[in-house]
C-alpha cells in the first residue's frame, strides 16, 4: 500500500525567500506525482503533474522534480510571496482507474 | 476546460437523517469518479472509486451501506450519506478523470468540496 510523506509539516518563512518541500513515498510503481495547494477550507488547486516518465515540470516560479527510484519529490517555491501562503499537497497515483495517495501536507506561511 | 462541481458547497444537518452530495464534470466525460473526506487537520483520504455503469469500490474501512454511490451518466456522480452522525462531519470532496487518452487522462480534476456538519 502507497504510504506518501510530507517534510516539513509547517513551514515559515520571510517573503522572498526560495524554498523546497519535500514529499516521499513508499511504492515504486507510482504513474505521476502531483502537487496541490490548498487553501483554508477551500478545495484543491492543481499545482503541477509529473509523470513517471518526466523528471520534473516547471510552471511559473514553481518547479517540481520526480525521482522514482529514491521514492522522492520535490516542490521548489522561488522568490516566496506572502499569495503563497497555504498548505500544499502532494499525491500519487498508480494511474488507471486508482485513486491517489495523498501526504498529510506541509503547511506554508509565507511573511511580509 | 476541466472543471468539476459540487453541490451543496455546505450543509448542516440532524443527525439521523441522509445527504446527498452531487459531484459533475462540466465541461468533459469522465467514466471515473473519485470520492475523498478530509477530517480537520488530516489529508484527503479516498473513500470510493465510481464508474459509471457499475458498482462503487470501496476502500477498507469504509461502509459501502452508509456511503451510497451512484454514477448514473458521464458527467454525474452522487455520493449518500445515509443516517449521517456527528462522526461524519467532514470535507467531501470529489475528482473526475477524464475519457481522453494520454496526459490528459492520467489527471484527476477536484470539485471544490461540500463542508457536511452534522448536528
């Protein structure tokens, strides 16, 4: 059974600052990795997708990496903004018709 | 594209009675349907797959007589809360893949989520 960690559970740092979350997990056969934000009691954002063919996406001041044979992904956050702000997930799927295995989240405040 | 609802956004109900939630993929065809609950402070935990046409799986540990599932078209799941109790207060929330092949289709699009306080 999938079991997905996240490091740090919480995170706060001065804005401006850049930033990685870390998040590992326990099944190999994983299909994609994907990261969220969520914001406080508010639904999931869809951050980024990496398949388990790709090493890493990029999107904007995000950048996530895959490394499937370490068990290990990670979230690099540039140039922090206090919009940042908010508890971001990471989930994998084994793709198919299987749902996906979410970490319990690191949550993120970023300071003014 | 890719945007998934969920209706009620809310609800607050006495203990003993059912809720339904509705969840629907508005502007593509999903088969399946992923149903989630999110306890405070805690992650989303997945609770049932729905494919339309057939019946729900559902994970360990949840009761598939409490938590009825229906996915009666492309576009449309349901998820019963039947007999609700306080204990099942808590954050539904719902994803859809959808039909198209390739990277498309290894992707879940979330609703936003219906908050249930039972009373």
């Amino acid at each position: 059974k999938q079991e997905v960690t996240q490091i740090p559970a919480a995170l706060s740092v001065p804005e401006g600052e850049n930033l990685v979350l870390n998040c590992s997990f326990t099944d190999s056969a994983i299909y994609n990795l994907q990261w969220f934000r969520q914001d406080p009691g508010k639904g999931l954002t869809s951050l980024l997708l990496i398949q388990s063919s790709q090493r890493e996406q990029t999107s904007g001041r995000l950048n996530a990496s895959l490394d499937k044979s370490s068990g290990r992904s990670t979230l690099y956050i540039a140039a922090s903004q206090p919009g940042d702000s908010a508890t971001y997930l990471c989930a994998g799927g084994r793709g198919g018709a299987d749902g996906l295995t979410f970490g319990k989240g690191t949550h993120l405040i970023i300071q003014p | 594209g890719a945007v998934v609802s969920q209706h009620p956004s809310r609800v607050i109900c006495k203990s003993g009675t059912s809720v339904k939630i509705e969840c629907r993929s508005l502007d593509f065809q999903a088969t399946t349907m992923f149903w989630y609950r999110q306890f405070p402070k805690q992650s989303l935990m997945l609770m049932a797959t729905s494919n339309e046409g057939s019946k729900a799986t559902y994970e360990q540990g949840v009761e598939k007589d409490k938590f009825l599932i229906n996915h009666a078209s492309l576009t449309l799941s349901t998820l019963t809360v039947t007999s609700a109790h306080p204990e099942d207060s808590s954050f539904y929330i719902c994803s859809a893949r959808p039909l198209s092949a390739g990277g498309l289709g290894d992707t879940q699009y979330f609703g936003p989520g219906t908050r249930l306080t039972v009373l």
